[in-house]
C-alpha cells in the first residue's frame, strides 16, 4: 500500500512502490483525465503537478511521491487553472483533446512563474508536450489569452 495524496485527498492505494504514478492514478483511482501517451516522458500527454510544478507521471514512481501533494486535471484549481481553462474554451483550442489535459496542466505551471510569457517563453516550456494534431499555434494563443486575463 501506498499512501498518495491526489487533489487534497489521501488515497491507500495497492500499489507496489515502483508502480508507475500514471498507473495508480488512471487504473487504481479512475481519474482517466491524465492520459498515457509514450509511457517514456517523451510526449507530455501524463502531466500532473507535483507539489506545484508539472511533471510526467508516467516515468515517476509512486513510491517516491508518498506526502507529495499531486494534482490532476481533475482537481487543479486557482485563478490560473480557471484562466487558462477559460482561454482554452474561448479559443477552441481542443481537437481530438487526447493531449490537451497535459497541455493544460503544462500551461499552468508555465503561467504560474512567467504571469507575462513571450512567444519564445511559451515555445520553450510547451515545447515538450506533443500534440498530434498540431494545436500548437492555437495552444499558444490561449496561454497569451490567459495571461491577459491574469491581469
Ligand atoms: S505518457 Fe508520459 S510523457 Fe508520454
Ligand atoms: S488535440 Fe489531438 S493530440 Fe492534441
């Protein structure tokens, strides 16, 4: 067993120590939104918050994450979660929407430290997460679109 705490709850899950964070969270909690892309923190499709900052739940190990706060699209909030889920609704940012809860949750870590982000700055820290049908240009718009409404 292990202990994880998921969006302010304390869940006992089954786990074995080196059972995948992606796992435990979609196959043993349900919460289905953080999606399993490479399975090798390749794509960003996995990201969740770990105490605050984005990071690839498939590559990280449940056991190392005991008395972490982890936070899943399905729990994120704030003024920045409410932002930039705003900007991606007015926008349309989502096609087949299979990488866009990692986008997002990238996207609020991003607008977390950088409140003003260039086009470069985004470029930069969404680099990573991967969208196959090529939402990049309007992924962009959004965080630019958030970021005025945080002002
Ligand atoms: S599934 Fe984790 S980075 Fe691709
Ligand atoms: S919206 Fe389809 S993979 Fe990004």
């Amino acid at each position: 067993m292990v202990a994880l705490n998921i969006n302010g709850r304390v869940y006992d899950v089954d786990a074995d120590p080196e059972m995948p964070l992606l796992w435990a969270i979609r196959d043993r909690l349900n919460m289905t939104g953080t999606k399993f892309g490479c399975g090798r923190a390749l794509c960003g499709a996995c990201t969740v918050h770990i105490d605050g900052e984005a990071a690839r739940s498939c590559s990280i190990m449940v056991g190392t994450v005991a008395g972490k706060q982890i936070t899943t699209i399905e729990g994120v909030t704030g003024k920045v979660a409410d932002a930039v889920r705003g900007a991606w609704q007015k926008l349309d940012v989502v096609q087949c929407g299979y990488c866009q809860s990692g986008q997002i949750m990238n996207a609020i870590t991003l607008l977390s430290g950088n409140s003003k982000p260039t086009d470069a700055d985004i470029d930069l820290s969404m680099e990573g997460n991967i969208c196959r049908c090529g939402t990049y240009v309007r992924i962009r718009a959004a965080i630019h679109e958030a970021a005025k409404a945080l002002t």
